[in-house]
C-alpha cells in the first residue's frame, strides 16, 4: 500500500461529528490526515464558533495594524488559503 492511500483510511471523522467546520464530503476532514485521536478530536469546533474566532481574529489584525495578512489570508471564513499556509 503507498503512503497516499494509507492516509485515504485514516482521514474520515471517526465520531461522526458533522456539525464540525471540517466535517467534508463522505465524512473526510478538511482539518487533518489522521482522524485516530485518543479521546475527542482537539480540532473540532462548530461551524458557528469557527465563524465567531475567525471575525474576533480579523478584527485583532485590525485593531494590531496588520491589515496586510487580512488581504494575504482572506476575509471569508470558508477561505482555505489559510488552512494550506498555517
């Protein structure tokens, strides 16, 4: 088995958490490649509390004058240049 399919078995949501902000399509997550926590998974928040921190965030930039990371980063909660550069 190559490395890429390895991954393909452990990147569904275990404990079916679809009110997660990473929950995907056929329960894959958006968030990690490997879904075997012991105990509940530490990235998971709803989709409400994504959208709430990701605002307060922005408006730290704001307040820090760091506007220039909101361009860089995007203003959108859904946006997912974020989750390929952290």
């Amino acid at each position: 088995m190559n490395v890429k399919n390895q991954f393909r078995l452990t990147d569904k949501c275990l404990k079916g958490r679809t009110d997660c902000f990473g929950y995907g399509i056929g329960g894959v997550c958006k968030v990690v490649t490997d879904t075997r926590f012991n105990g509940p998974c530490p990235f998971f928040k709803t989709t409400k509390q994504r959208a709430e921190e990701h605002a307060q965030t922005l408006d730290k930039l704001e307040r820090e004058g760091k506007g220039h990371l909101i361009s860089k980063y995007g203003v959108d909660n859904e946006h997912y240049k974020v989750w390929r550069e952290i």
